[in-house]
C-alpha cells in the first residue's frame, strides 16, 4: 500500500504563486507515475501534470507554461510548482501515483489540498 500526503496549498491572490508537495510513504518513483490532478466545483477530475514513461513530463494545455512538475528521488516527494495562478486554478488537488505502462488511472490518490485563488 502506498500512502501520498499532500500539502501546500492555501489561499492566494491572482498573479500568485503556490508550491505543494507530495510525500510517498516509500520509494515508489522507478514503479509509479506521479502525477497532480484536481477538481474544482462542479468539474470532473482533471490531470493537470504528470510524469510520463519516457521520462518527461506532461501538462493540461490550462497550465502549460505556468507550472512545473518536479521529483526528488531521494526524499519521496513530488512537488507542483504554480505560478500566475488565475482563479480557474481554484481546486483541491490531488497527489497520484500510476503503475507505469498500466492504463490512464492512478492507482494511489492522496486526500487533496485546496488552493484557491481570489483577491
């Protein structure tokens, strides 16, 4: 069983920038895709990042350019770096993890962080 614990998120002003982290209860990266999700009011779940088989990471077109998605290997995390965050980008969001080469789902969802974005 894997366990992913977000944090991180809060309140900000657009034009803002939030850092979240995700902490993976064991060393899980050379099995299973991280990846950041989020939903927002109303919405279907959507992926907003994530790291691909290859290597590289991939974005929602909403997001391309304003955030990044980075590993540390040696600490288990996985952060979401956003900048210029807009309120669209009010959501909880959610750490994942995917088997790798196995279909779209995650396997492994953490409880979710709220952001939102408002003056």
């Amino acid at each position: 069983q894997v366990q992913l614990v977000e944090s991180g998120g809060g309140l900000v002003q657009p034009g803002g920038s939030l850092r979240l982290s995700c902490a993976a209860s064991k060393s899980i990266f050379s099995s299973y895709l991280m990846g950041w999700y989020r939903q927002a009011p109303g919405k279907q779940r959507e992926l907003v990042a994530g790291f691909t088989n290859f290597g590289n990471a991939n974005y929602a077109d909403s997001v391309r350019g304003r955030f990044t998605i980075s590993r540390d290997n040696a600490k288990n995390t996985v952060d979401l770096q956003m900048n210029s965050l807009n309120p669209e980008d009010t959501a909880v969001y959610y750490c994942t993890a995917k088997p790798r080469w196995s279909g779209p789902s995650p396997a492994y969802w953490g409880q979710g962080t709220q952001v939102t974005v408002s003056s």
